[in-house]
C-alpha cells in the first residue's frame, strides 16, 4: 500500500500524529519517522515514502531544504507542511516548490486534518494509476502509433525529469528519415467575467486553430506538423513536431483575430532534444505573465538570459515593512477606495520591477500581501477558512486575470471582504452570517438566468468551497443547491405574476435549460405547478 514518513523534531508530536489517524484505514502500512530535515532527507533516501508529513522550523536542516532536497530524487513523493500562522509564508513558498499537497494548521482538527489526508491519499492513489497508464502508454507506442498524445505532453509538465525515449519518438513522427524539430505552446483563455465559460472541446478547437496558423508562419515544409496537445482548466500546452527544414520569421509577424480578445500565447524555444521539452514548455508558460507589464499584447516569447541584460542577480522585489503597515491600516479602517488606492500603487510598482526581475520574484512579492492579510485575520480571530480560498493559497489566482490592474483589483476585493468581516466581528457574529448569506443571495440574483455553482460563488467571496457548504448546512439547516433552487423559484413566482411572460420564458429567466426540470422543481417548492400557480392570480 503507502509508506508514510513523519519529520518533527518534537517526539510528542511525532508519537500523537501516528495514533492521530486510522492510517490503515487511509492505506498506510508502513510508517517511519525522523526528527530533524537532516534526518529526514536521509531517511526518504533509504525508505522512499510516498507520503511526508513534516514540520516547517527544525535544527540542521529545516523542512523546505530537506524538501528541495528529496524532490530532485522522489518526484512522485507528496508534501503536507505542518505549520502555525508565523510560518504561513513558509507554507506557501513550499506548495509553490511543487509536490506539496496541503498544510495542516497547529493546533490539529480532526476533522479539517483528516479531509486533508483523504485528499492527500486520494491523490497518491490516482499518481499510482496514471503511473501504470503512462507505463502502459509508452509500451503501446513503442509498438504502434495508438496512444494518446495528451498523456504524452501531460507527462512532460508534471516530471521534470521526463524525456521522450527514443522508441516512443521514432512512433510520434510521419518525417522518416529527417531530423525533427520540437516547438512548444502554450495558449490560455481569460474569460472577461467569472459567469463566462467555454467548452472544452471548443477551447481546444479554438486553442489548435490559434496554433495551426502560428506553425504555417513558422514552417516553411511541405510536411504538416504533428500536434500534441494537453489540456487544463483554461490553458493549452501543446508540442509540435516539425521536420528540420529552416525557416525564418519575426515576432511581429504574428497577430491573433479581433475575435480572440480573451485568448494569450506563448511560442516557446523550439529544440531538437526532447529532454529540453519539460523546461521549455515551463518557460514558455511563464512567457504568459508578460501580459501583466505587455498589456497591448496577446503573444510572448520567453526572455532568454542574454537577452535580458538589465535583468540583475541581486535584483529584489519585496514588500516594504511600511507597505505591510499601510495593508493592516486598510484593512482595520475597512475603507475600500483607501485600499484599492495602496493595490494600485503596489500593482504599479510590481508592473515597474517585472521586466527586470523573474516572475517568481513576482509571485513572492504577492505573496507576501497575501500572507500580511491573512496574518491580520488569525491576530484578529478570523477563521481562515472563512476568508482565504484555494485560489489565494497555491497563487492559482494570477492565471485568471489578464493583467496585473485587474489581478491586484481583484485581491483589493478579497481584502475589503477580510476588512468587513473584521469590523463585523467586533459587533455580532451573528449579524456577519447573516450579511454574507445576503452577499450570496444579491450574487445570485444578479446572475439568475445562469448555472451558478458553489466554486463560483466561493471564488467571488473568498471562502474555501467546504467551509461555505458547511455555513450553509450549520447556519440555514440547508445546502447550496436548496439555497439556490429556493431563490430561483422565488423568482419565478414573481415573474408568473406578470401576464407578459410566458411559463416557457420564466423557465428560462430563471436559469433552467429544461423545461420538465423546472416544472418539477417549482412543484416541489410549492406544492404547485407553475401553469396552476398562474391561474390563482388571474392569468
């Protein structure tokens, strides 16, 4: 089954988080243990574990080298940081090294800590299989040409290690007996707002069309490229593969249809060593950030070294101690426009540092806001959970935005929220659970002709998906989806009020794409059916 290993340098610590848990019942057979990140590293040398939990401060080594460390050897090895508010910083520098699946906040609640092992295992379980697929995939391409090039391109951006053999390579091109060519892409949809969505056949299809008319700049041959593409969430990785014929061209012969306005790519380094592929296709990922200091632009090329000569080594990019301040005053004052004002400046000042700095650095410096409000929120009793959602914690967030104004926007709002809570937690408790349920119901109503999950409104309000769900069933005795179906049917009961709709046009007003299903929810809410609800006023 799965091995775990626990890094703390407290045995008290060590011996509780091993009778914590039922880790048989988890999947966990095996269970060893070290006390500092020196210890540790040497021990996942020797035991491989599948499964690390560690804490962040410990002599010798703490627990961020020793993860640096063991990632390089065990890639398919999973993080969990054990850490307290003051190493919060600390915890997001590590989910950002990669491999880290969570953090476990001290002290330990049994229930949020053991949602986070069963995803924790859940995950390991699904590494495991897509192992074997992948294992099974390179056998089938080494004998014929049936495999899917998705898992091929995903292989390469989840392994840093990873290089295609040279059985599978020989299956992946039509060129014979010429040499061949990897170029690499990277294309991504920003949607204009959260409601706004795109298929996912239909973003691939735009995606490859996008990159089809790039390549027939680039190549010159009267071979067609083959294309590899992988798919996720809004971004399109993909690799084409191209006979080595030269070709010349210029930056600015590329442009994108008016249409594509929401749409950004990235043309990477192209090469003719797939072991080069996973640093590529990361380069050229991290081309889309030029955005954020390029906003007339919608294609990048990735700044090579030499290219860049302003860029310094010793170049540093951090938010200034009187900055931080400046944050905690907004934020204990609660005026937006005060706020918004400080996210503009900084966002200005970042959009200033960027071109001569790296876009980690650029993280880090948003990090650091983040991590100042959130420190704000524990000093003053907020629950995490209630203000800091997903997106902010593995910094998911900057791939929503298409430039750095509306990103830093969007954060100014996350802080406003942390601020009114703030202010209404000094009143009443009560008066703030009631004041969000009313955000959510104005939420939905403003967007009521649409499908509205609850991911979507976490997102707008900055909450953790479970921990709205579980507001919701302990404060209202309800779930979500009750919440939601009750608001549209209160709708729909004032819309059936006015003659000049038809039941057909309400249906739709309301946000439901089936006629049967509405009328089986109306009736379920109202004992009634919509065309009878009618006739009692008249109509």
């Amino acid at each position: 089954m799965y091995k775990l290993l626990i890094v703390e340098d407290e045995p008290l610590i060590r011996a509780g988080l091993q009778h914590y848990f039922d880790w048989t019942e988890l999947g966990v057979t095996s269970i060893v243990e070290a006390e500092n990140g020196k210890e540790g590293w040497l021990t996942a040398l020797h035991e491989q574990p599948d499964l690390i939990i560690t804490d962040i401060r410990m002599p010798e080594m703490d627990g961020l080298q020793m993860i640096e460390h063991i990632r390089a050897t065990l890639p398919d090895t999973l993080f969990i940081i054990l850490t307290g508010f003051n190493d919060f910083e600390y915890a997001q520098k590590a989910i950002r090294l990669g491999g880290v699946h969570a953090f476990l906040l001290k002290p330990l609640e049994y229930e949020e800590s053991f949602s986070t092992i069963q995803s924790c295992m859940a995950t390991l379980k699904q590494k495991r299989n897509e192992r074997a697929q992948r294992t099974e995939l390179e056998a089938q391409a080494s004998e014929n040409k049936s495999f899917k090039s998705k898992e091929l391109v995903k292989f390469l951006l989840e392994d840093e290690h990873a290089a295609w053999e040279e059985s599978v390579r020989q299956q992946l091109n039509d060129f014979g007996h010429f040499a061949i060519r990897y170029q690499p892409f990277v294309v991504t949809w920003i949607p204009s707002n959260p409601s706004q969505t795109y298929e996912r056949r239909e973003f691939q299809q735009h995606a490859e069309r996008i990159i089809r008319a790039a390549l027939e700049i680039m190549s010159s041959s009267s071979i067609p490229p083959q294309l590899f593409i992988y798919i996720d969430k809004t971004k399109c990785y993909a690799v084409a593969i191209l006979d080595d014929q030269p070709s010349s061209y210029e930056s600015d012969h590329f442009s994108l249809p008016a249409c594509d306005a929401n749409f950004f790519m990235a043309i990477g380094k192209m090469t003719a060593e797939s072991s080069q592929l996973t640093q590529l296709l990361r380069q050229t990922d991290q081309a889309l950030y030029q955005r954020y200091y390029q906003d007339k632009r919608q294609i990048f090329f990735p700044i090579a070294a030499n290219e860049s000569p302003t860029r310094a080594k010793d170049s540093r990019l951090l938010l200034e101690e009187a900055d931080k301040n400046r944050i905690i005053v907004g934020l204990e004052s609660g005026n937006p426009t005060e706020i918004e004002q400080l996210m503009q400046r900084l966002a200005h000042d970042l959009s200033i540092h960027l071109p001569r700095t790296s876009m980690d650095r650029g993280f880090a410096f948003i990090q650091e806001i983040i991590s100042t409000t959130v420190r704000f929120a524990h000093r003053n009793g907020i629950p995490v959970e209630g203000v800091y959602s997903e997106k902010l914690l593995k910094l998911t967030c900057v791939d929503d935005f298409p430039t750095l104004d509306a990103l830093f926007s969007w954060l100014a709002a996350w802080m406003v929220q942390v601020s009114d809570v703030y202010r209404d937690e000094l009143s009443s408790t009560n008066h703030q659970d009631v004041l969000i349920f009313e955000h959510i119901e104005a939420y939905i109503k403003e967007h009521i002709d649409q499908d509205i999950t609850l991911q979507m409104v976490a997102d707008r309000f900055f909450y953790n998906p479970s921990y709205l769900s579980r507001i919701f069933k302990r404060k209202l005795d309800k779930n979500y989806m009750r919440f939601v179906t009750e608001i549209r049917i209160h709708y729909a009961q004032e819309c059936l009020k006015k003659p000049e709709y038809l039941v057909t046009d309400v249906c739709t007003m309301c946000g439901y794409k089936s006629y049967k299903h509405f009328v089986k929810t109306f009736r379920s809410i109202t004992n009634m059916t919509p065309t009878d609800y009618r006739k009692k006023w008249g109509w």
